[in-house]
C-alpha cells in the first residue's frame, strides 16, 4: 500500500470510529472520494454496513454503488458474510447494471434465495428486479420468491416482476396467484405489476373475479384501472 492510500484509510478509520454519527458520514465520503485504490475502499465500506447508525449504512450502501465495477471483488464476498446486515446491504449495493459481469451477479443473488434473514430474501427480490441480463433466469427466481412465507419479500418480488421486460407464463401466473394473497399489500403489487401485461381472457377474467371479491378500497381501485387500462387497449 502506498503511503498516500495508507495516510487516507487512517483518516477514514478514525472518521468511522467516532461517537457522532455525522463525523463517521465524513469517513463514508473520504473512503468513497478520496483513496486512490478503490477496491479497498469497497473492502472497507463493506465493514460499514454494520455500523449502527440511521444514516451511515445507507451511505456507505450508496458509496458501495457509486463505485461500480470496482466494488463488485468486494461485494460478491460481502454476500458470502455471517452477518446479515452485510449480506442485505451488499445485495442493495448490487442493484444496478453490471454489463459481463451480470451473470456472476445473478448467480450470487440466486444462492441468497433461501436466506434464512427476511431482509435479505427481500433485497434478493428487490435486486432482480433491477440488474440487468438473463430475463428469463431472474424471472424464475422471483417466482420462487412470490411463494415466501413473508409478505414484504412477496410484495417485493410481485413488484419486480412487473418491471422484467417480456414476461412469461410463469411469472404471469404468479402475478394472476399474488392477486388472491391474504395481504392487502401483496395484492395491491399484483395489481400495478399485471399493467404490463397483454391479457388474454383467462387472466382477465381472473382480475375481474379479484374485483368482485375485493374487499379494500386501496387493491379495487387499481384493479378497475387496471381492467379499464386493457379495455381501452383492446
């Protein structure tokens, strides 16, 4: 390490290990802005994601993001860590487009599928939704997800699969399922995901019979937007 890196990370370092959360904000930019050797700097960040303010692990997600392919070495390790704030902030770091490195990103975020820590499992699905490559592979495994016994990974995973480009049969049948969800917010998802969706009669009729039975205001009044959407459409 040069002297100049070596200098930076002590300053960083003592930064981070203050009592003020905004002080510990200052050592997440310098990391971010100021070492020369960035995929050290992701190292370090990663560590940050357990810090236990309200602020500074979101920046240093953030941070994480901002420095791109240079963090990918250290994000793809940090999935593998004990400690799930690590694991879910790292997925959250990961939830861009990753060019030829989109299929490594997949398969680590697939591995992450059956985590036993609900917020990761939510990230995972959140994540899908956001890299890019291999549609039909991420499209497989938010089905999966739209079947957690969580619903805030479920309603995420309803979400990201109305924004995969060409949709198949498997992800419009979850889509059709999420409308029968026993959570208001699952079944609200569904209704705002199917916007994407061509129908054919089958489905339709499905959200038509959604509508009649539903009993919240706040799911019904997608769903007739959604049915007047494909009206107007046809």
């Amino acid at each position: 390490m040069s002297d100049a890196c070596a200098t930076v990370l002590a300053r960083a370092r003592e930064l981070l290990a203050a009592d003020a959360e905004a002080t510990r904000l200052r050592g997440v930019h310098v990391l971010r802005d100021d070492l020369p050797d960035r995929a050290l700097a992701a190292r370090e960040l990663t560590a940050v994601l357990e810090d236990p303010g309200t602020y500074v692990p979101h920046a240093a997600r953030a941070a994480l993001s901002d420095l791109g392919a240079d963090a990918l070495p250290a994000l793809l390790d940090g999935l593998r860590s004990r400690e799930s704030l690590v694991r879910t902030g790292c997925v959250w770091a990961l939830a861009r487009e990753h060019g030829g490195a989109a299929s490594n990103v997949l398969r680590a975020l697939g591995a992450l599928v059956p985590d036993e820590i609900v917020m990761v499992r939510e990230a995972v699905a959140g994540a899908l939704g956001r890299i890019d490559g291999a549609p039909g592979a991420r499209e497989a495994l938010l089905v999966q997800l739209t079947e957690d016994d969580d619903p805030r990974v479920r309603t995420q995973a309803v979400q990201s699969l109305g924004v995969l480009p060409a949709l198949g049969d498997a992800g419009r049948e979850a889509l059709a399922c999420a409308l029968e969800d026993g959570r208001p917010a699952v079944r609200h998802a569904a209704a705002e995901a199917l916007r994407v969706v061509t129908p054919g009669e089958r489905l339709r009729a499905r959200v038509v019979r959604a509508l009649e039975e539903e009993p919240s205001e706040h799911v019904a009044a997608p769903l007739r937007a959604l049915l007047e959407r494909w009206h107007a459409a046809s």
